[in-house]
C-alpha cells in the first residue's frame, strides 16, 4: 500500500549507458543517487514481505558451508541468482551485465562442492563445458548471457551442529526500538531532521 507514495517521493529510475543501472534519486538533483538512501529503500525494492527481518531472526547461516559462486567476470558477467535448494542443488541465473559483451566467453568458479561427482545442467538439458581445477572447485565455461545452470555435488554440513546448538543456547536478542524522532519528509527541497539521540555516524553528521 506504501509503495506509489514511496515511488513518488523516492524518484526510482535507470540510469547509466543504456539504463542498465538503478537506483533513487529523492528528486535531490545530483549526478548519481545517495548510497545510504538508495541502499535502504532498495531492501524493499529487492525483498518479500518479512524478508528484512528474517536476516536477523532466522538468519540463512548453512549458506557458509554450502557452494559458493566465485571469478564472475564482472561487470561483464552478471549473477540474478545463486541459490542453494533443499536438494544439495546450486541454481544460478546469468545475464549480460554490459549489453555490448553478450555472446562473449567468460568462464565462472563454483567453490565448496562436496562431492566428485559433479553434474551440471544448463537450460534444462546436461551442460559439459566445466572441468575440475581441483579439491572442491570447478570451472564453467560459458558465454555473457541470459543463463540458468544448475550444480549438483552436495553440499557440506560442517559446523551445521555446531550453530544448531548456539543458537539453542544463544536465543536471538529482543528487538531494540530506537527513540529517535524523524520529523515527516517533505520532498520539495526538505532536510530530514533528527533529534533526541546523539549522530556519530561521519556521513550522517551534516544532515
């Protein structure tokens, strides 16, 4: 329900060469948009409901023993997705970052397989340009595009117990709600004015 009034008053649009970049701009008139700003209205552009709080209350910590992505040829090589399902299986998703390299040959690294037997699907049909560079990594061959690859190796349950039991003895922290006062934002040329707490932060001394 928030969301035309945030696009109002958020200014989100492309920007960049072809448009391939994005952000919020807060009709601030600059040359590229804030990073602080952008960055914490984009948690709600990129997430589902409940999606920022699950980062702090059910955090995805198997994801440090599961396998990694690495070497993307980027900004050349884009990564939309890299997700690790139920199944052991690596789903990753590709696209052309930069339009002017789509159809070149670039070359990406999965890290932490745990098996070595290694099968790879892209496009939904078994995919053969990888080879082993040795221990638990691997290298795929492809070219700058729109992509879907799918690892299958297993994956690693060290340290899995370990955090199991942390967490059991360690219950999440209480939410802590701050008392600082934001005065209402005013898009036509407005300052966001805090007060009732003391701002160390360097970037946010001036505002």
């Amino acid at each position: 329900r928030q969301r035309p009034l945030v696009e109002e008053l958020a200014e989100p649009r492309g920007f960049g060469a072809v448009a391939s970049e994005f952000g919020f701009w807060f009709h601030l008139g600059e040359v590229w948009p804030r990073g602080q700003l952008s960055a914490l209205t984009m948690v709600a552009e990129v997430g589902g409901p409940g999606a920022w709080s699950r980062i702090f209350n059910d955090p995805d910590l198997d994801r440090f023993d599961q396998p990694t992505v690495e070497g993307v040829d980027f900004p050349a090589l884009g990564i939309s997705r890299a997700h690790n399902d139920d199944s052991g299986i690596l789903n990753v998703e590709t696209y052309a970052a930069t339009p002017a390299k789509a159809g070149a040959k670039t070359t990406f690294r999965v890290a932490g397989l745990n098996s070595q037997s290694v099968r790879v699907r892209c496009d939904g049909a078994d995919y053969q340009n990888w080879r082993h560079l040795g221990g638990d990594t691997i290298e795929i061959e492809t070219v700058i595009g729109t992509r879907r690859f799918e690892v299958a190796a297993g994956a690693s349950t060290k340290g899995r117990q370990a955090r199991s039991g942390a967490k059991a003895q360690h219950p999440a922290s209480p939410i802590i709600q701050s008392k600082v006062a934001i005065a209402p934002f005013q898009p036509a040329n407005s300052r966001l004015h805090i007060s009732g707490a003391s701002v160390t932060c360097p970037c946010c001394c001036g505002v």
